[in-house]
C-alpha cells in the first residue's frame, strides 16, 4: 500500500528519499529487518555509554551501565537493580 501524502517522520528527508526508504525497508525480509533493528539499538545503547562516559570520567563500566539504566528506565529501576546485586553479592566488572 503506496500513500499519496505519507506520513511525516523527519523533517530532514524529502518526501521523495523517504519513499525511497520506505519501499527499500519494505523490500526486506523480517529477518532483515530485525537484525538492522537490533543493530541501531545496539548502536544507539553504545553512544549513550559513550555519552556518559564524557561526563563522568570518574565512573567504572558499572556506574556507566547503572546511570545508563537510571537514565533510560528511572531511579527506582536502578535502585532495585543495585539492592539486587548488593543482596547476591554480584559484583560489576
């Protein structure tokens, strides 16, 4: 199904790239797709680190994983995580 009006998702792309997008993305397979996917949240998770690796130098990989969750799902998500593993002794490496 072509619309003749699509809808907006960006303002930077024409209207004539993004319908070249979109039929590209609909010519993949679902297999396809969900590794392309997979592999921008794996990019978009990995630029978050890096970004808070940049302001705060100080912090170990476990407090960059710990202010990622904090950040992406909240303090209170964190804090059961950290009583989590301070309850089973894991420790972050």
């Amino acid at each position: 199904m072509h619309l003749m009006n699509p809808p907006i998702y960006t303002t930077d792309t024409s209207a004539d790239a993004l319908a070249v997008q979109l039929d590209c993305v609909r010519k993949q397979s679902p297999r396809e797709r969900i590794r392309k996917m997979c592999a921008l949240s794996r990019q978009v998770r990995n630029m978050a680190f890096d970004a808070i690796r940049r302001r705060h130098p100080e912090f170990n990989e476990e407090e960059v994983r710990m202010a990622f969750i904090e950040l992406t799902y909240g303090k209170s998500l964190a804090d059961d995580v950290r009583r989590w593993k301070q309850e089973r002794g894991i420790e972050g490496n």
